[in-house]
C-alpha cells in the first residue's frame, strides 16, 4: 500500500498499529502518544520484554505476538511496520502498511540530506553533520545511523534546521514521498540478498531515494552508476557525479565532456556550462601535487588537507564537501578528533603494544578489505575477527584478495566453519572461535607488538547479537577486560 497523501495521525478516529518495538517502534509509540493523543495505538512484536510490556501497559496499548498478526491488523486502519520486517512476507496485511520513512516526508519542515549505498553511509553522514554544523546550520542526524526518524519529528522539527539521514534498503524499498533537497549514493555492491533476492531488485531499492525529488532537488552519484540513472526515468534530469580519482578521457567522453576544456580550465561543467556536460554537473576528485584537491560544481577547489582528512576515507570528503558546495553552504576547518563514529575502526586499546580496533559496523565485506588494508599500511599484520551473517552474499571473493597478505583470520559465530573453509581453500592463516568471547582470547594470545587486531565481521550481527552495536560493545568490554588483566 502506498502511504496516503496526507497525515494520517490527523484523521479522526484513526488507529494506528505499531509493527515492531525497537527503538523505531517505541519512537513512533512515545511521538503519536504525545503530538497526537486522539489516536488509539495498538502494537506488535513477535516477542515482548517486560520493560516494554510495562511501557505499553502505562500507556494502555494493546500488544499482539506477530502469530497473531490476522487479528492485529483486524484491530487497526493503519500498519507502520519497522525497516527490518520484509512486509513482502506477510502478504494478507501488505494493503495496511504505511512507510515510517513516507510518514517522516510529510511533517519534516525542514530541509532534508538522504544518503544511501551499500558502505561509507555512516562515516558520510557524521563527516556532513560536522561541516554543516561548522557553517552555524542546525543539524541533526537520524534513520540508520541509530536515531529513529520520529525522534527528529519529536525535537527538531523546524524550517530552519537540517536533517541528515542515513537511509538503508529497507527504509527505501516501499518509499513513495521522500524528496529530499539533496540525495547521495555512495556505491552499490551485493548486500542483503537474503531479503532481496538480486542485486537488481538491491539496487532498484536503493534508487527509490531518487524517485521523487523535486525540481530544486540535487542527485550525487558515482560515475560507476550513471548508466544505470541514465537508463531509468533520471535520464533527463542533471547528476551530479563524483570520481574517485582524476578521470580519464574515456570516462569523460561518458559525460559528453571535453578533454581539452578539463586540461586547459580545470573548470567543471556547472550550471554555467552544462552543454558540454550533456546534462551532467560533474564534481571530480583529483591528485595535483600530492595535495588531494575537491573540485567543486562552481569551478572552485578545496584542499581536502585543510579538513585534515586523516579520519575517513577520501570519498567521504568529496562527498561531504560537495554536498555542502550543492547548498551554496562553506564549512570551516573542524575539530576531527572524536570525529571517528562508535563501531568503525575505533581505536579500543593498545595491550602490550598491539592495538586493538572496533569495527563492528562493517557488515558488508567490501567493508571490512577496505578497513584491513587501510590498517595494513601502519601495522605489520592483521588479526582479522570475520563472523555475522552473509546475508546471501558469497564471500569467497572478498576473503580471496586477503591471500599472499599479512593477515591472520579467527572466524566466529554462526557461519564460523563456513568461513573458515573458504580460508583453507585460499590458504590464508586462520582458525574458528564458537563465540566472541573466544575469539577476542585467542587474537590476544595471537598478536605480536606492533600488529593489530580488527574486528571487521563483514556480516550481520544477527548470529550472536541484537545489532552491531552490541556486537561493538561486547568487544570492547572483553578488550578492556584483558587489558585490566
């Protein structure tokens, strides 16, 4: 069912059933409860702790176990389900479900950041908050980055402030009125399989965040994804599209852009000059001089340097200052010391010089080679803890590059042997752990001075934990524990 054209929580008499009591669900409860005490809630669950049986019983809200979800949705005109429930499995309730993300659309009065991709969502979105931050702008984040959309709604719900949000697969694949100001892909790669199937209905997903943008709207892809755009209903719109590194002719000659013009100006095809650009706007990201120089939609440069860009990927620079170039908005100089976010590639501890690094975030493993080589250029080996759930994804290939290298792999959890015989077959150094616990152990007793020891499971947190977060947590708690010892 498409969510309505209209705010359903002003209707009279509606009642509104909550699918789902984490943290989206209980935002959703406290935000209608107080905006809209009209509404009679009900909720669902397939199960229910008692601090949460407690909540709904203060606030006399029906709950239902999701086996009796025929009789719940009987009960309600509407269904918010949250992300992580695919809907598509419960077809006899499909018609009743309304987006939380469509929902958010319809109140949010102020401007609206989305960005979207497979790896490098979450370090973009903190790396953005800062700079608009800098400018003096009210930001927030929200959606996948572990704040609910509602919590937003609830606090921050003004003309004049910006919303950030990171968006998955999930929250995007129902979508319907999202129109952000400006929206941004990172990359796409083979993710979630298990729920979508193919890498085509995956993609087709992630570009739901681009269905419906305004006219004033600005789009920011990689260049690896405009054939795609320009093969759906983008094909007349401008892109604005993002290399990164110095691209070659032939890549430019994609965009109709001219190799000598590039030469000669270092200019790039903007709104000023967008014939040679075909109806592209291009943002490059290119070397000159050792110095990282961001080339932005209005033919200025900044130096990527001058952000101190030591605490993220270069890509999530070009991005960040892009995005911030995109809204006519110039971010000053920030503090990146507490920059890094919780669960990717924080530095834990170092244990008789041997660091120890949380990853937990990284859930895919396009993810987790780029966090091992990045340590591989300042520590002798890796002690890589590789676990979660594949989410249909083959593996195989990404363990692959990791042969001939300094890497030694402990693989726990669920998938452990699965792992681990995809790591015999590419003979690369590893063993097997059942639990966490006992993997954090062994790389303890593994690791020599000056290497390191990485927890990038590049899977879901599913096997073991309730979401990477835990999963983070627990490593770091067990970290801090040896190093007490």
């Amino acid at each position: 069912m498409s969510t309505p054209n209209m705010n359903i929580f002003e209707q009279p008499h509606i009642r509104i059933g909550v699918w789902g009591l984490g943290v989206t669900g209980k935002s959703i409860i406290t935000y209608i409860k107080k905006k809209y005490p009209h509404v009679t809630l009900v909720a669902c669950a397939k199960q229910c702790d008692e601090i949460t049986q407690k909540l709904l019983l203060d606030l006399n809200i029906p709950f239902f176990l999701q086996e009796q979800l025929n009789q719940f949705a009987h009960e309600v005109d509407y269904l918010i389900p949250s992300p992580g429930i695919d809907v598509h499995a419960f077809p006899e309730v499909l018609a009743q479900c309304v987006q939380e993300l469509d929902l958010f659309a319809q109140i949010w009065r102020g401007k609206t950041i989305a960005v979207t991709g497979s790896i490098g969502k979450t370090s973009t979105v903190h790396l953005l908050h800062r700079l608009i931050e800098s400018t003096g702008k009210k930001v927030f984040l929200g959606g996948n980055v572990g704040i609910p959309l509602f919590d937003l709604l609830a606090e921050h719900n003004t003309p004049d402030t910006y919303a950030i949000l990171e968006l998955s697969s999930f929250q995007l694949e129902l979508s319907s009125q999202l129109k952000p100001d400006v929206a941004v892909i990172t990359n796409i790669f083979p993710n979630h399989l298990d729920r979508h199937k193919t890498l085509d209905a995956y993609t087709a997903a992630k570009y739901k965040l681009f269905e419906h943008l305004p006219a004033h709207a600005q789009a920011l892809v990689p260049f690896e994804l405009v054939e795609y755009f320009r093969s759906r209903d983008f094909a007349q719109r401008p892109l604005n599209v993002f290399f990164s590194q110095k691209p070659t002719p032939t890549e430019l000659a994609v965009l109709n852009y001219k190799e000598h013009e590039y030469n000669q100006s270092h200019k790039l095809a903007g709104e000023h000059d967008r014939e040679h650009a075909c109806g592209h706007t291009c943002v490059l990201f290119i070397e000159q001089k050792n110095t990282r120089i961001c080339e932005l939609v209005d033919g200025s440069s900044i130096k990527i340097g001058d952000y101190d860009p030591s605490i993220s990927f270069p890509q999530t620079w070009l991005i960040g200052l892009s995005v911030c170039s995109l809204l006519g908005l110039k971010p000053q100089a920030i503090d990146t010391t507490h920059m890094i976010p919780a669960h990717r590639g924080e530095l834990v501890e170092t244990i008789n010089e041997v660091a120890y690094y949380n990853d937990s975030k990284s859930t895919v493993m396009q993810a987790t080679i780029a966090s091992t080589e990045k340590l591989l250029l300042k520590h002798p080996r890796v002690i890589l803890l590789l676990g979660g759930m594949s989410k249909g994804v083959d593996r195989t290939p990404f363990i692959k590059t990791l042969n001939n290298k300094p890497v030694f792999i402990i693989c726990f959890g669920k998938e452990a042997s699965a792992l681990a015989s995809i790591c015999k077959s590419c003979s690369i150094p590893h063993t097997t752990a059942d639990t966490l616990q006992q993997a954090c152990i062994f790389a303890y007793k593994e690791a020599q001075p000056h290497e390191a020891v990485l927890l990038s499971p590049g899977g879901t947190s599913f096997d073991l934990f309730a979401n990477y977060q835990e999963r983070g947590h627990t490593f770091v708690t067990l970290i801090k524990t040896i190093a007490k010892q």
